[in-house]
C-alpha cells in the first residue's frame, strides 16, 4: 500500500514593503533631501543655541590667547607647559585688573561726564537737522530718549548684569580647560571623523590655530597702539577726557570697522564740547591715528597672519550682529578668518591631489 506524501508547504517570499525604495533615484532624490533637511535643522539649531554656542566660541578664543601667550613665555622661560599657562593668566588678569583700578581710580568721574557731552552734542546736532529741515520740529530729545530706551530693552532682553558675569566666568573657565590640554579636544573630534580624514583635520587644525594665535595677538597690539597713541595726541591738545577716550578707542579696537567708527564719535563730540578748535583737532587726531594704524600697523599684522578685506570684514559683522547681538560682532573677525584658512587649505590640498592624479595619468 503506497504511502501518500505529506504536502509540502511553498517557501514564504519577503516582498517589499512601502518603506523600501529600490529605485536608484527615488534612492538619489531622498538622499537629497536629507542632506538639505539637515542644513535647515542645523541652521535652527545654531539660531535656537545662539547663547551656549557663542560662549563656546568666546571660551576658544580666549584659549588662543592663553596658548599663544603660554608658546611666547616658552621661547624664554625652558618651564613646563603648566606653569607657563599658569603665569600667562596671572599675568592677563593682573593686567586686566590695573586697568580696571586704573579706570576706577582715575577716570571713573569721567563715564558720566563723558554721557552727558555725548547726550549734550546728539541734541545739538538732532536741533541742526531740525533747522535745516532734515527732520521734523520739535524736541530733539525725544528722540535720544527714544534710542536710550531702545538701547535699554536691547540690553534688558540680552540679559541682566548677573548673566553677564555668569557668561564671561563660563568663557573664561571654558577657555581655561581648551588651554590646558589642548590635544585632548583635538583628538576627542578627530575620533568622530573617519579615519582616513583626520590627518586633514589635524594639518587644518594646526593651521587655524597659528593663524587665529597671530590674528588675536595683531589686534592686541593694535588695541594697545592707538589706546596710548590716542591718549597722547588728545592731552597734548587740550581735549579733555583724554584717558578715558584712550581707554574706550583702545578697547573698541578690537572690533574693526564698527570699533574704529564708534570711538571716533565719541572722540570728536567730546572735543567739540571744548570748543571748535578742540573739536578740529580731535578730527585730525582720529584721521591721523587710523590712517598710522590702517597704513603701517594693520598691512604690517595681515601680511604676518591672514588679509581680510574690509568689505567682508564689515559684512560677516552685521550679519553676525543681526543673529547673535554684540558677541557676534565681537567674534565675526576670527570666525572669518577661521572660514578662510579652511577654505585656502581645502582648495590648496584639493589642487595638490588633481595635480599629482594628473601626473600619474601622464606618466
């Protein structure tokens, strides 16, 4: 008697389903468009992360400023790394605080002097345009009220007094630890790249640094030269609050352009609150010492470090003004000039590569 056998049941076939994409462009488009959904959350993120993001930013620079400072005691005191970084902050604070007791001590009843000149001169000259018909008539005040104010809810909506000491102790505690070890950080980054990208991040890294190191240390000597340059030329004029304007020229000079721009208001309407020929004299004293410092000081810093245009230089500081308030006018110069010596050092490998493929097809 034949056995029958058992039917055999057909092997299950996996189809694929509606989250499966086989075709090569569906596959193309998609990858796409995750790349450009990326940029836009990354765009947000940043705008979103404004605030940590830029005392990151101020916490790296202020790193460069102690590295360079710790490399430049190194060419003179044979120390360990450690003690040099030690001395270069003691020796910045210290300096940082005898400018601020120089500044409280000796010219601290010169700030409200210097608001109610600056006050004074903005009202004659909003009377000025009235009378020529620029503007239309009525209290000039009015309107430097209304800027104040606006000025006022500006700095009320950045943040109180107490944030802004909590910020500038984060980035210097930030720039502190980034100075300290510094290849620990590089090394944690490189270890998410692939690794057949890290010797490129490792050369553009060095690159930066030694640029941003001299770009920084340019505009410190700069901020110095036309602070007590500044001072000088308007005490042997007669212009009174010469110190303090040395003082606020020299600190705004960090910022180009907008710093340059700023102290000289202020310079030429303290001046012209002595009198005219105070107030001529304050305008050849600015012409005179931008012109030293555009002409001889600046060329002399850019050809050692990186040339950027002031044009761009202006630009990058309104757009990074416009996201991220007065730190990102303060940061557009080294974020500028980072972009810069990434993309010359992107370009250059990129030229190097195509010329030695050329060379091997030739041969």
């Amino acid at each position: 008697m034949a056995t029958r056998k058992p039917p055999t049941a057909e092997p299950h076939v996996e189809r694929p389903g509606p989250a499966e994409f086989r075709d090569p462009l569906v596959r193309r488009e998609m990858a796409k468009a995750a790349v450009w959904l990326g940029m836009a959350l990354a765009i947000v993120g940043i705008i979103v992360l404004a605030q940590p993001l830029l005392l990151i930013l101020g916490g790296a620079i202020f790193a460069v400023f102690l590295d360079g400072g710790t490399r430049a005691l190194g060419r003179f005191l044979p120390i360990p790394r450690p003690w040099r970084l030690l001395l270069t902050i003691i020796l910045g604070f210290g300096f940082l605080g005898w400018v601020g007791w120089f500044a409280g001590t000796t010219i601290a009843a010169q700030a409200e002097a210097l608001r109610l000149v600056v006050t004074e001169q903005f009202d004659r000259l909003m009377q000025f345009a009235a009378s020529l018909g620029l503007m239309p008539a009525g209290e000039p005040t009015n309107l430097g009220g209304q800027l104040l104010g606006s000025v006022g809810r500006l700095t009320s909506a950045v943040g109180s007094a107490i944030g802004a000491v909590g910020s500038v102790i984060a980035m210097i505690v930030i720039g502190i630890f980034l100075a300290a070890e510094p290849r620990i950080y590089d090394r944690g980054i490189a270890w998410m790249l692939p690794v057949r990208h890290r010797a490129s991040f490792y050369r553009i890294a060095a690159h930066v640094g030694f640029t941003l190191r001299r770009l920084l240390f340019g505009r410190l000597v700069g901020m110095i030269f036309e602070g007590i340059f500044t001072w000088i030329m308007l005490s042997l004029g007669g212009v009174p609050m010469a110190a303090l304007l040395g003082l606020v020229t020299g600190v705004l000079a960090f910022i180009p352009n907008i710093g340059a721009i700023t102290s000289g208001v202020l310079m030429v309407a303290v001046g012209f609150s002595a009198g005219p020929h105070q107030g001529l004299y304050a305008i050849f004293v600015y012409f005179f010492v931008q012109n030293i410092d555009g002409y001889l000081v600046v060329p002399y810093i850019a050809r050692r470090t990186v040339d950027l245009a002031p044009a761009i230089v202006l630009g990058m500081q309104l757009l990074m003004g416009a996201l991220f308030g007065i730190l990102g006018v303060l940061f557009a110069d080294p974020v500028l000039a980072t972009m810069k010596v990434v993309l010359v050092d992107l370009s250059r490998r990129k030229s190097i590569d195509e010329g030695e493929e050329a060379e091997v097809v030739a041969g």
